[in-house]
C-alpha cells in the first residue's frame, strides 16, 4: 500500500518528562493489522489523559499517540468484512494505550476491534458516545437487569463527566428517576437538562458515615468515581439494589464491611469496556443508534481540534470537562 503522511499528537519520554507536539508520521510505520482507517472524529476519555502524561499503567513505551475512541472510513482492508469507504467505530482494546490511537488521522487495527458505524448514528454522534457514553451503555445493560425504573431512585456519580452525562440522559430516557452526585454547582440547569432530577452536592455525599450500612433509600446506582462516595452509594442501597462501577476518579480503595451484601442482598457489578467482547458491542452500538438513541445527545458535547488537545486533556484530569469533548481529525 502507497505511504500516506499525516499529523498525529505525539507524546515523547524526554530525561524522565513527557513531552507533547503535534508531528507528521507515515502510515508505513503504523502497527501491523488488517483494517487501515482515516479517523474524522476522536474523543476525549480520562484514560487518554493518563496516557498523554506518562502513566505506564496505560502507557508502557513512547513515543506514542494516544487516543482510545474513532469514528473514521476505511482505506483499506484485508478482511473482506469490511471495504474501502465503510464507515466505521473503534474504542477499547489497546486502541490509544500500546497501540497507536485516535489522536492521529490515521489508525492500523486488528478487524476484531472494527465494528461498522450502526445506521442511526453519524461518525460525529459515535464520538459524542465514545468509549465514555459506551461505557455508561454497558453499565445501564447490566443495571437494568438488577433494577427497574418503578424500583427507585438511581444515583449516577461523577454526573457531569462523560460517563455521567450519558448515563443521565440514558437513564432518564428509560423513565429511571435521577439523583446526580457533582462537585460542580454551577451546572445544574446542565444536569436537569440531561435529566436528573434531584442534584446532590458531591462534597455532602463524600463524607464517610462510619456505620456499615445507612437508610436505605436507592434502588440503584451507575458510579464513576469510586471510594467514600461508592461506598455511601452501596450502604444506602434498597434491599436487593445494585451498583455498577466503572471508575475511579476519587479513589481505588474501597473501605466497608460485607454487612450491606449479605444483609440487603445488594449486588456491586464491575464493568470493563476495553475488553467488552465483539460479538456483544454490535448489539449495544445499534440500541444506542435506536432505541436508546437520546434526543440531547448533540446538547452534551464540545468539539475541539487537535491543537486544542493539549489544554482539554489537563483540564479531564482536573475534574473540569463536562459533558463529551469530540476531536475534530479533519480539521488539522
Ligand atoms: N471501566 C471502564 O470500562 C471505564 C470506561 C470509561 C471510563 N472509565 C473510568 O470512569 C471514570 C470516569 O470517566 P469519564 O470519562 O466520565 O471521566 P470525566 O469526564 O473526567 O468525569 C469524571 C467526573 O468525576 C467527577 N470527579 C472529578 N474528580 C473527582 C474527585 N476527586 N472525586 C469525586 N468525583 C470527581 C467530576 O464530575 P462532577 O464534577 O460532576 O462530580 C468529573 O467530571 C474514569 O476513572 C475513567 O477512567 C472506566
């Protein structure tokens, strides 16, 4: 195949510092794999800012682009599933992480990681889903199994980040009643949009009450965060109510007895998009192309170009984004 040039964001290790320019690379030194696709959109994720500022635990060697979510149209393909000018999605797997990702125009993948854009959904509409709004997707499939919208309140945590506001619009679409957890005040008329509704202060539901269990008064919850405010989550959960997690913004640790699981019946779900297996990420892009198709999906987003990539990926993990923030490819 003919070399192609492109811009990529490219983030170096230089004496024990990481350093991030915009540079042209060529497609002959991208990795081995059968699908070569030209991004147009990319995402920003928390783990794309881990991966911009060193974190080995995402990031093993550079120099590297990271970039964990595209939406993009084949330019070439020795998997006969896919053709030239198919539109298509990646997210997860080591997408961004060890393999180069969606912060460069073009991207080489395994077709395993391929899934064609669902009709319903335009390239920029898969990005404002991304791997966050996926994310929430998963954890709204696995917590509708547990809890029903006549169960409840739900809690969504880290409600005005990417995974929480999809989750909220989700949620809300589904005739789930809201309760969002956020550190912002000043994004409440955001959040009532998305369809939350009852706001609690994230400072007041992050004090650690040392009981093993409180009132119960949640059906459910789609947390994000992790730490004292999963905890609160869990030991305020309604008999039999169930908790996904995901996330871990806040913390790692998780510090609280059994009594909640063996006395409630309540059930804590682990979710993992990255390695969320093929034959079952087909099924859940065409739900959000349809039926769980939000009408405010273009009222949550922000797009940016990749010169702007730098100040958004500090401010992700400041805690300051809100909402989805899309990356235009095209406009290099
Ligand atoms: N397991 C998986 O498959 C998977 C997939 C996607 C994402 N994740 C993880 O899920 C988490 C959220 O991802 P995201 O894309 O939604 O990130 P995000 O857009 O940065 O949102 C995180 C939100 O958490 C809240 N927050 C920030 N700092 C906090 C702190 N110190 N304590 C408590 N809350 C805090 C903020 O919301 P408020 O200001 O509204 O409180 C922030 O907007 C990340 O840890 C990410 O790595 C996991």
């Amino acid at each position: 195949m003919k070399d192609i040039k492109y811009k990529a964001f490219v983030v170096e290790e230089c004496d024990g510092k990481f350093v991030q320019t915009m540079q042209t690379l060529s497609t002959d030194n991208l990795p081995s794999g059968d699908v070569l696709v030209r991004v147009h959109y990319s995402s920003i994720n928390y783990k794309d800012a881990l991966s911009a500022t060193g974190n080995k635990g995402v990031t093993k060697s550079y120099p590297h682009t990271p970039g964990i979510d595209v939406a993009g149209v084949v330019e070439y393909s020795a998997d006969n599933k896919f053709q030239q000018g198919d539109e298509v999605i990646v997210t997860g797997y080591d997408l961004g992480m060890n393999t180069a990702g969606g912060f460069g125009q073009y991207i080489r993948v395994p077709s395993e990681w391929v899934v064609k854009l669902p009709k319903g959904l335009t390239m920029k509409e898969a990005m404002i889903i991304g791997t966050a709004g996926f994310t929430a997707g998963i954890s709204l499939l696995r917590l509708s199994q547990f809890v029903k919208p006549s169960d409840g309140k739900v809690v969504v945590t880290g409600a005005t980040g990417g995974v929480g506001s999809v989750a909220i619009s989700l949620l809300s679409k589904l005739g789930y009643q809201v309760v969002a957890v956020s550190g912002k005040e000043s994004e409440s008329e955001f959040l009532h949009k998305l369809g939350a509704t009852e706001i609690i202060s994230r400072v007041e539901f992050q004090t650690v009450d040392k009981r093993p269990m409180l009132s119960a008064r949640y059906a459910g919850a789609i947390d994000t965060v992790g730490g004292s405010i999963l905890e609160n989550v869990l030991k305020a959960l309604k008999p039999l109510g169930a908790v996904t997690t995901c996330g871990s913004v806040s913390s790692t640790q998780l510090n609280m007895t059994v009594f909640p699981f063996i006395l409630r019946g309540i059930s804590l779900i682990g979710i993992s998009a990255q390695n969320y297996p093929t034959a079952l990420r087909e099924p859940l892009w065409k739900k959000m192309a349809t039926d769980w198709k939000t009408n405010n999906l273009l009222e949550l987003y922000t797009e940016i170009s990749l010169t702007e990539l730098r100040d958004t990926l500090e401010n992700i993990l400041a805690g300051k984004l809100k909402g989805r923030t899309i990356v235009n490819m095209l406009d290099c």
